[in-house]
C-alpha cells in the first residue's frame, strides 16, 4: 500500500489544509482504480472491496489525500456490498453534495481535505444516527489502530514462546 502513495505530494494523515489538485495532477498521482472512482466519480463492483467484511479496529483514510474518514467503531455490516459506516470520524471530514444523476435522489460522500468521490449516505442506517455511508473500498486506506496492533503482536509471542 506504500507505493502508491510515494509520488502523492498531497497525501498526509495529518495535514488538515485543503487539497486543490487539477485533474491531470490528480491522474499523475493516483493509481487509475482510486482516478477513477475518487475524480471521476466511479463505482466499485459490490462484494469487492477487502474491506467489505472487514473487522479490524482502526482507522480509514481518504486514499487520494489520507484525510481521516471513519473509525472501525462506527462500521457495521449492511449487508449492501461496500463498506458502511454510520457516522463520520469528525464533522469536517465529509462534504455532502445532492446527487441527482441515475433518476435517483441521493446524497454523495465527498472528501473534506480533497473533494475525493466516496460513496453515499443514506437514511437507513443503524441508531445511534440512522445514517449508511455506503463507501467504495478502493477510496479508503486502512491503519489499524496501535493498541491494537500492539495487542496482536504481544499475542503472537506468547503463542511462539
Ligand atoms: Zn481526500
């Protein structure tokens, strides 16, 4: 997952200031699965994405800009083919644009830090918020959490020695 990133000037887990990449920028530094569905609006094949049934804990970032999206807390299992959230990490790190293409009324995700295409969200999501962000894999980069990690790899030991 490294080598995607290592000719992304853009990219940061931490840097919050907004991305305005032209279009041929964008195609220089993405790869030509995230161009397509984080510029050009794509959609992945359902029941594609490794993340679908994913249950690690941590968290996923925008793959464009790696602007913290959701944590693996807020993720549960829709059963519509793409990972699902039911609430953002923070309030800024999601734009929301009505979407009225297909004959369909519908509210796209966006990135907040780069304006990444993500999915959408619906109104029939899970409490505590009722909201589905229905969100294509190929846009979202995961780290697992330290702690966790951590634990992981403490378990590993004990199981060798
Ligand atoms: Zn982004």
């Amino acid at each position: 997952m490294e080598d995607k990133k290592t000719n992304n000037p853009v990219y940061s887990t931490t840097d919050s200031q907004k991305v305005n990449l032209k279009d041929d920028e964008w195609k220089k530094v993405l790869s030509p699965e995230v161009y397509y569905i984080a510029r050009q609006k794509g959609t992945e094949s359902p029941y594609t994405s490794k993340f679908e049934d994913f249950k690690e804990p941590g968290t996923y970032y925008c793959a464009a800009c790696g602007n913290p999206l959701f944590k693996s807390d807020a993720k549960f299992e829709s059963g519509c083919g793409w990972p699902s959230f039911y609430e953002p990490i923070s309030k800024n790190a999601i734009i929301y644009t009505p979407d009225n293409t297909y004959g369909m009324s519908r509210t796209e995700t966006q990135c907040g830090r780069c304006k990444a295409h993500l999915g959408h969200v619906f109104n029939d999501g899970p409490p505590p918020t009722g909201l589905r962000f229905c969100i294509n894999g190929v846009v979202l980069d995961f780290e697992k959490a330290k702690e966790a990690e951590k634990h992981y790899n403490a378990d590993q030991k004990a199981k060798k020695g």
